[in-house]
C-alpha cells in the first residue's frame, strides 16, 4: 500500500551568528496608520473637551497622547517593516532606554555643565546626543549581530523617539502649568508643534549618528570611535545645537535688521522686551525658516546614508 506524500511544511529559522532569532507575532498591516488616525481624533477630542470646560482632569491623557504618539507611532512602523531583521527586543529597548536613560543622563549632565551662555546650545547638543548614544549602545552591547547603516538609521530613530517622547512630555507639563494655574491653550499649542516637529528632530539626528556607528561596528559585537564616527557625532550634535538656537539667531537677526543693537544677553534669554510689529514678523520668518534649513539638511543627511547603506547584518 503506497502512501501519498504529505505536504512539506515550511522550514523553521533556525536561529545562527547571522541570522535573527524567529520574530514575535507579526502585527496587522497598516497597524501605525491606524494607530496614528485614532490617536489624532483621541488627542482632538482630549484638547477640545480640556479647552471648552477648563477642567484640569483630561490633563494628564492629554500630555500622554500628544508626547507619544508621534513616538509609538514609529516604533509601530519599525515593529511591522523590520521586527523580522532586528527584533522587537532591539526596537523597544532602544525606545524605552532612549525615553529613561537618555532624558535621566542628559537632564543631570546640563544640570551641571550647561550655563547661560553663547556656546550653551553646543554644550546641550553636545550632552544629549552622547546621552542617547550610551543608551543606542547599552541596548545593543548584547545583540552583535546587529550591525550596518540600516540598522543603525532605524534603532538611533527609535532612540530619539523615545528622547522625544518624555521630553516632550515635561515640556507639555511645564507648559500646562503657569503661576495663574493651568493654562490649557498653552499645553495644545506646545503639543501641537512637538508632535508636528517631532519625526525632524531627536529621531533625525540620532538615526544618522546611530548609522554611522552602527556601519563600523565590528563582527564580534565591539563598538568602534573611528574618525568617520567621531565626526558624524559631532556633526549631529551640532544640528541638534543649531535647531536649539535658531529662537535666539532669530531674534539677533530681528534686532540687528530693525536697527535695533542686539544684546548679547537676549540671544541666551530668547525673549525681546517690547519687540516692535516689525520685529515680531522678522522673528517669525527667520526662526521658520531656520527651522526649515537645519530640517532639510538632516534629511538629505539621513537619505544619502540610507542610499549608500549596507545590509543589516554583514558576514565577518
């Protein structure tokens, strides 16, 4: 009696140096943009009904969906392109540690070394982005076949997502708080344009110096400083410092153009005391349009690494 042959099952990953262990249950297709269309009508929802009745209880998910669901929404996205190659312990790690370690390091660093100051923008880009740097490597110091561009591009994003993410959160908190009490209009405003903000900021300039490092990482798992590394820290740490000043170059262009002498001491303090109508819209251009600039040049950075990048993993 002969029997029919049964139909080959598919073969198992088997987990090796490289190759990924077998991924987590995949998600839905598409979850992100579910995530991010329900998250918009919740946090509108939450503004409208904060702002109409002026009750402080809606506060705290207010502050919650506007500072993270820009953030989770990426980590959503790289969760359903990528979990396969990196796995979901490399992407939330990254997230998570990026959110306490690096806001933790970075918030007790400037406590300490940052003073007003011309250069205090550097100082602060500076402190930050090494923050989110040891918390992109704590992660991965026991993953080593984690390696090249790619790789580094999507978990140094994930890392400043989650740098943005309770940053953010403290700036909404500061912002929902004033010595008259809480002032709603203010939280929806500072929300509104940190979420907008947020995809060209922490995650673009943590994704270019985590795919640098990440390409010179070597076979066995060490992390190497090598000249191009170095460089690209630095010059990642110097976007971040000219997002940062662009309020204070704002406002010396705005004074210096309207006649006015500048003073040293407002560049530091951002705020001009009765600024004239002339001044107001010159600001507003220039503080814009500096955004924009130091915007597109950390794209166009984070494209020409993607284009020129390596696989995920590289064979020794």
């Amino acid at each position: 009696m002969t029997h029919s042959p049964s139909p080959r099952r598919p073969q198992a990953r088997i987990p090796g140096p490289q190759q990924p262990p077998p991924p987590y249950p995949r998600i839905r297709a598409g979850l992100w943009r579910r995530c991010l269309g329900g998250g918009l009508g919740l946090w509108t929802l939450a503004a409208a009904v904060t702002y109409a009745t002026q009750d402080t209880a809606p506060l705290p998910a207010l502050i919650l969906l506007g500072s993270f669901l820009v953030p989770v929404v990426f980590v959503l996205w790289a969760y359903e392109r990528h979990s396969r190659d990196l796995g979901v312990s490399a992407v939330l790690g990254c997230f998570l540690a990026g959110g306490a370690l690096g806001v933790l390091g970075a918030c007790a660093a400037e406590s300490y070394l940052v003073q007003p100051s011309w250069g205090m923008f550097v100082c602060m880009g500076l402190i930050e982005e090494a923050a989110k740097l040891g918390a992109l490597v704590f992660v991965l110091r026991r993953l080593p076949g984690i390696r090249g561009v790619r790789a580094g591009l999507v978990l140094g994003a994930a890392v400043g997502f989650g740098f943005a993410a309770l940053e953010g959160a403290g700036y909404a908190f500061d912002a929902a708080l004033s010595t008259a009490g809480a002032d709603p209009r203010a939280l929806i405003e500072t929300e509104f344009l940190r979420g907008v903000l947020a995809p060209v900021g922490h995650g673009l300039w943590t994704a270019i110096a985590g795919g640098v490092l990440l390409s010179c990482r070597r076979p066995n798992g060490r992390f190497r400083v090598t000249p191009p590394v170095a460089a690209t820290c630095l010059g990642a740490a110097l976007l971040h410092a000219l997002w940062d000043s662009t309020h204070g170059i704002a406002l010396w262009l705005a004074t210096r153009l309207a006649g006015a002498g500048p003073d040293r001491r407002l560049f530091a303090e951002g705020y001009l005391p009765r600024p004239t109508a002339v001044q107001e819209h010159l600001f507003t251009l220039f503080s814009v349009g500096l955004l924009v600039l130091v915007s597109l040049l950390g794209i166009a950075w984070v494209s020409s690494l993607a284009r020129r990048g390596i696989p995920w993993r590289n064979t020794p």
